[in-house]
C-alpha cells in the first residue's frame, strides 16, 4: 500500500477514467492534457457540460461519472486499486516517457524502490539456455539492489520473475491484459503471489482480456516504467525486439545479450546508441552504476 495522501480523490480518479472512457485521444496526449489542467474534473468540464449526467463506455455498458466512481470503490474492494498521472504515487520513471498512460490498475504495493527497475525480457519458447541465462541476470540485478521488472508471459518472462522471488528480491509484472484475467493460465499462480507481496499492474481495464494489441502496448509501459531493459532471447517477431526498440526512444539503456547477436535485428540494434552487448548480469549492472553515475554528476 502507500501513502493515501499521495492520492486525489476517487472523483478525479473517475473523471481520469471517463476522459479515457470517451476521448479518442493517443494516450500520451490525453495524459498530458491532464497533467497540464491539473485536474481531470475541470477538463471533462471543458469537453462536456454537465459531466455527471454523461455516458462513458466501459466493458462495453455505458456508466456516467458517478457509477465510474462505484466503480473505482468496487475495484478496491475486489483488491485491485488505481493510480493516475494527477496522483504522487504514480510511477516516477513512467512519468517521464511520452507515451505514458493516464491510469494504471494494480495488484499489490508501488514503491519507491521501483525507480531502481530493470526489466529483463524475451521469447516465449525459450532455450534452456535462455532460461538459464535469465535467472542468472535476474539475480545478478537483485544482488545489487535492482528492482526486476517482466511480462509475466511463459519462457524468459516466467524464469526471470522466478529466479527473483526465489533470490528474496522484488519483482513486478506489467501484463497484457486486465487484471481479472491471468495470461497464460499456467502463471496464475505466479501472478498472484506478485499481486499479494510484490506488484502486478495493467494500464487495461481489470475485464479487458489478451488481444494482439495489448501486448505491445504492454511493452510501452514496461520500458517506461524500467530503469533499462536487458533482452535474452528474441526472434524478429517477439514482442521483447519492439520492446528494445522503444526503450531506445525513451532514451533507455538496452542490453543485449551476446547470443541475439545471430539475429539481424539485434545486429542493427547494437549499432544504435544507448545499446549494449553483454555477456552477463554482472555486466549491465556494471553498466548501470556507470551510466547513473555520470547522470548524477551532470545534475547541478
């Protein structure tokens, strides 16, 4: 849990969910429109008059902003809780990329620890090696005091959240799809031992199940919310490909482990600044410290 006072109220929270509810706005936009008039409640105003007696869709029934508030309340006694751009809590790393969502749904506790997050991603069908290669960068990062951050999808994504809650350390998973849904249904398990003692958190509506579009969507909050994200095994198909790709426009570290390098795609990749070929854990953290080292020094 977190401090309530870091959070506004259950009615601008609905009135950030009626906006996304109703505006067919990127939603990087739409965030930024709400972080800009500092209040949901006064842009809904803007766009609508009367915004109480208004319908928003949301799975696919229309509510007005009073029921999306009942809602909200539901949410929380079902253990799913929200936080949103107009709120402290929100995610301080996520904040910063442009892409970021308005809203997000969470299982769990956030804290501050996430900022130190390191998403460690890859295929599905991974190797044995794969997965061996996953586990040892998952704890490696958590030695150092990292936070490790994965989809919760089958192959690397498992292994990595694995390796970690059996190191002691923190993880969160960012899922694909709502959290009233557990994919794959081979994870559920794992997933809900995330939500009650780590952090599970979606950017979907909690009835929204997987489509082809959430999971790349899912990928943009994952590098935004991570410090950096270290990719082990993926195809030019995996969605851990277009994730390197859009933490290298958040201007994210990527690394590369030496083994994609057979890959055309990562070939390319490790041409582009910010990337780098590892062969270890142990490397990207010392790559890290490195990195943020120098970060600090810049900062007057």
């Amino acid at each position: 849990m977190f401090d309530d006072r870091t959070l506004v109220s259950t009615r601008e929270t609905a009135a950030v969910l009626a906006l996304m509810a109703r505006r067919p706005s990127p939603m990087n936009r739409l965030a930024g429109a709400i972080e800009e008039e500092g209040s949901a409640l006064r842009l809904l105003r803007e766009i609508e008059e009367k915004e109480t007696e208004r319908l928003f869709a949301i799975d696919d029934r229309q509510v007005t902003l009073d029921e999306l508030e009942e809602h909200v309340h539901a949410w929380e006694r079902e253990g799913i809780q929200l936080v949103t751009v107009l709120d402290a809590a929100y995610p301080a790393n996520l904040r910063m990329v442009y892409d970021r969502p308005s809203a997000l749904f969470f299982r769990g506790h956030l804290s501050p620890a996430d900022e130190r997050s390191v998403a460690v991603v890859g295929t599905r069908s991974a190797s044995p090696e794969g997965l061996e290669q996953a586990r040892s960068v998952a704890h490696d990062l958590i030695e150092a005091g990292y936070v490790v951050v994965s989809g919760l999808a089958a192959g690397v994504d498992t292994a990595a959240h694995s390796a970690t809650l059996d190191a002691g350390g923190r993880t969160v998973a960012v899922v694909g799809t709502g959290l009233r849904h557990h994919f794959p249904k081979a994870n559920a398990e794992l997933q809900d031992r995330i939500g009650q003692e780590h952090l599970v958190m979606s950017q979907f509506w909690p009835g929204q199940e997987g489509r082809r579009w959430t999971f790349p969507q899912r990928n943009v909050v994952m590098s935004g919310f991570a410090r950096a994200t270290v990719v082990v095994e993926a195809s030019h198909t995996s969605g851990a490909r277009m994730q390197a790709r859009i933490a290298l426009e958040h201007g994210r570290p990527v690394f590369l482990m030496r083994s994609l390098l057979e890959h055309k795609w990562a070939q390319s990749h490790a041409q582009r600044p910010g990337a780098y070929v590892v062969d270890s854990g142990a490397e990207v953290v010392e790559h890290l410290e490195r990195l943020y080292a120098q970060q600090l020094t810049l900062i007057p």
